[in-house]
C-alpha cells in the first residue's frame, strides 16, 4: 500500500514538504507542490486527513454559525468564507440556529465543543463572555461577524456611519422630506442593527435640520417581501408622501421600488430609494446603496483565523472595521420642484 514516505521518495522531497503540500497547509514553494501532486496523483496516493488529525490534534474544518440561511447577508458571508475555506483546504460545518433558542443552546454548549472544528466564525451573533470562555477553554478560536464580543476578535461595519452617509447622500441631492423604513423589533436582539441605523439616520436628518416624522418610519422583516407590505401601506396612507425613503437593508430598498411602482410612482422622478449591502439584485434594479462587501468579511473571517492556527499562534482579541463603499446608481436624484 502506497504511503506519503513513497511520494516523498518519488518527488524527491522530505515527508514534512509533501504533508504540507498536499494538505494545503504551512508555506510550500509552487514548484514543490507541484512535484507533491504529481507524485501523489503517479502513486494513486490520497493523503488521510483522519489520520492527519490523529497526528496533529487537528482537524482542518471550521464551524460557521448564521442565524439563518435564507437572508442574503449571512449566505453571502457563507459564500465569502467557504470560498477562502476550499481555497486553504479546510472543510466548513454550517450551524443554521434559526429562531428557535434551543437549537443555539445545543449549537455553543454542545456541538461546538466537541473535537469536530479546529476554530468557530459567528455571524451576527451577540455572543455572551459565558459563551466565548467555553471555545477558549476547549481552545477554539473564535471570530465574530457583526459586532464586538467580549475577549474576541471581530469584524463589523460602522452601522452608525453608513446610515449617516446614507442618508447625507440623499439630503445632499435636495431632499428634506425622506422616509425611513427599519428593522422590526425582533432584530434588535443582536447588535441591535435596526436600532443603530435608524438612529444613524435620525442624527443626519437632525444634523440637516430636517424633522424627522414618525409616521414616516415604518418597519418591516428585512426581506422583499415584507418592505413591499410596509411601504405600500406608508405610501398610501400617509397624507403628504416623502420625496426619497432610506431602506436599513437593500432586500427592503427593492421592497419599496416595487410598492412605489404599484402606485405609478417613477424611480427616481417621483420617489428616490437608497439602501445598504451591496445586493445582488442591486445593479439590476438600479439600486444606490453602501455596499458592505458581506463576501470580503466572511473570506476575512477565515483569512483571520487560519492565519493564527497555521502559524501557532493564540488569536488576540481585535476589533476590526471592516470598509464600506457607496455605490450611486439610478434610483436616487434630485427631487423634482412640484413634489409635495
């Protein structure tokens, strides 16, 4: 039976160079890996990641908790951080916890601290000090995505600015009259998004000089779906309609162009719309939005953490911001001077 001392032997390299070769792990020259594959591919030799992990306590796979799979943002960072995940030969274990706080529970008391996963990324997760002591004890490093955690390293955006600029964007086109459409209560349980955006926006308009209307801030679900519900409904009801309206997501910015188009209003003419993530969906649409780069913060995650476990190092706790972009496109301009 064909071992790794065979390959070794047959590409002229050490064991070491070839182990980490075919693994993908530590640094190997091109030119060295190449000669490890080729000789491995010859021999018919697969390398056996489970008597790897034997060897070295390790066993190249990261758990990656979401709240859930179904919304753009956290599937977006999956994409991001499972790209970087294959690209450095590390399997990836997807937690989806949903809504039910059992399933959390199991996920970060039980699932997490057993010799499964070399490291954990939490994503959007306000996790507790009782939560993160338990990875470090069984020693998992942890980064989270969304918001600072106690004792742990961190990526997130300043939620705060982007709304700011959000909405200074459409205050600098001319409008003074601008809806807001938020997050329902229920997200706010972790990192408080809707709160921190909706407050963004209220400083800005505060800042302008503008009031602020409280019948023009409507909350929905983060999704198409339910800002189409809540921006008909601030449409119609209100007796004097806003000139832009600023969506805390982009999902909920589509939301509303499709409600305006129900009532025959022209995008950006009669009503401009600005969102923030950086959607998919959002050159089709025409979207302007803050493109948060949900993929670049999940490839970072993984980038962060596997460059402290390959070179043996402890992972210090860091906050680190992650850089957000404004993206202008076609459905924000200047009010028209008849719009009442």
């Amino acid at each position: 039976m064909t071992g790794i001392k065979d390959v070794a032997e047959r590409a002229g390299l050490s064991v070491a160079t070839v182990s980490r070769a075919l693994s993908g792990k530590g640094n190997v020259s091109p030119t060295s890996r190449e000669r490890a594959r080729a000789a491995a591919a010859e021999l018919g030799f697969v390398l056996s990641y489970h008597a790897s992990s034997l060897a070295s306590g390790r066993t190249h796979n990261v758990g990656l908790v979401v709240p859930s799979v179904h919304r753009w943002f956290f599937s977006a960072v999956i994409e991001g951080a499972s790209a970087a995940l294959l690209e450095a030969g590390y399997d990836l274990t997807l937690y989806n916890i949903g809504e039910n706080p059992t399933h959390r529970h199991s996920v970060f008391n039980d699932f997490l601290l057993r010799k499964r996963v070399d490291a954990v990324i939490a994503v959007s997760l306000e996790l507790s000090e009782e939560e993160i002591q338990q990875l470090h004890a069984v020693h998992r490093p942890i980064v989270g995505i969304g918001g600072p955690l106690p004792g742990a390293s961190t990526i997130r955006i300043d939620d705060t600015a982007i709304a700011l600029k959000a909405t200074n964007h459409l205050l600098g086109l001319g409008h003074t009259k601008i809806a807001h459409i938020t997050g329902h209560e229920a997200y706010d349980q972790d990192f408080h998004l809707p709160g921190t955006r909706r407050s963004g926006f209220q400083k800005a308009m505060n800042d302008a000089g503008c009031p602020v209307r409280p019948e023009w801030i409507v909350s929905a679900d983060f999704t198409i779906e339910g800002a189409y519900a809540a921006a008909r409904q601030l449409l119609a009801s209100a007796p004097e309609r806003p000139t832009a309206v600023f969506a805390a997501s982009d999902e909920m910015a589509i939301g509303t162009i499709l409600a305006a188009r129900d009532f025959g209003l022209r995008i950006p003419d009669d009503l401009s719309v600005m969102g923030i993530d950086g959607h998919d969906l959002g050159n089709v649409m025409g979207l302007t939005t803050i493109d948060q780069d949900a993929k670049g913060q999940g490839a970072l995650a993984v980038r962060t953490l596997l460059g402290a476990i390959n070179n043996g190092l402890i992972l210090e706790p860091a906050d680190t911001e992650h850089p957000t972009k404004l993206v202008v496109r076609t459905s924000t301009a200047v009010p028209k001077t008849s719009a009442s």
